[in-house]
C-alpha cells in the first residue's frame, strides 16, 4: 500500500469513533473484489499491518504481490487503484 492509499483511506473513515475502521477487500468471483469501509474487520480477515486494510483469505492470497494506490488528493473509494501488475 502507497502513503498516497493509506492517507486516503484516514480521510475515509471515522477512526476516532471506530478506531478500527478501514477498507475491507473480498473475493467475490475470479479476478473480481468488493472494496467498502467496514467499522471493523471480520474475525477470519488478514489485516495489513500498519494500516486498516482487512481482506478474506480467497483476496488474500490472489492479491498478495498487489499494490493498493491512489492520487494524492483522494478522498472518495473511488479514486482508490488495485493494481495486480506489481
């Protein structure tokens, strides 16, 4: 994850409130993923350390050499970039 994605996903969730809130990532088919803030990660997701970023196992192991970007004024999820290429 680049600085750009995790200063993103701190203007994106309510930490104070929810300190672990942050952005979930799921497998839900082949080679496709919901992302969406959750207040807090499921029991069984993998947390990337030192960031509220939670996946399932199945995004987990696909995403595992993937970089999670974004621009540097990014507020909204949809400015955020999965890329697997790394």
């Amino acid at each position: 994850m680049t600085d750009n994605a995790a200063a993103a996903l701190d203007r994106m969730t309510n930490t104070d409130v929810y300190p672990k809130a942050g952005l979930s990532i799921r497998k839900i088919a082949d080679s496709r993923f919901s992302l969406s803030i959750v207040p807090a990660p499921a029991d069984s997701d993998i947390a990337i350390p030192g960031a509220n970023v939670y996946l399932d196992r199945s995004a987990a192991a696909d995403l595992e050499n993937a970089r999670l970007d974004a621009s540097a004024n990014a507020v909204l999820a949809s400015q955020l970039l999965l890329d697997r290429t790394t």
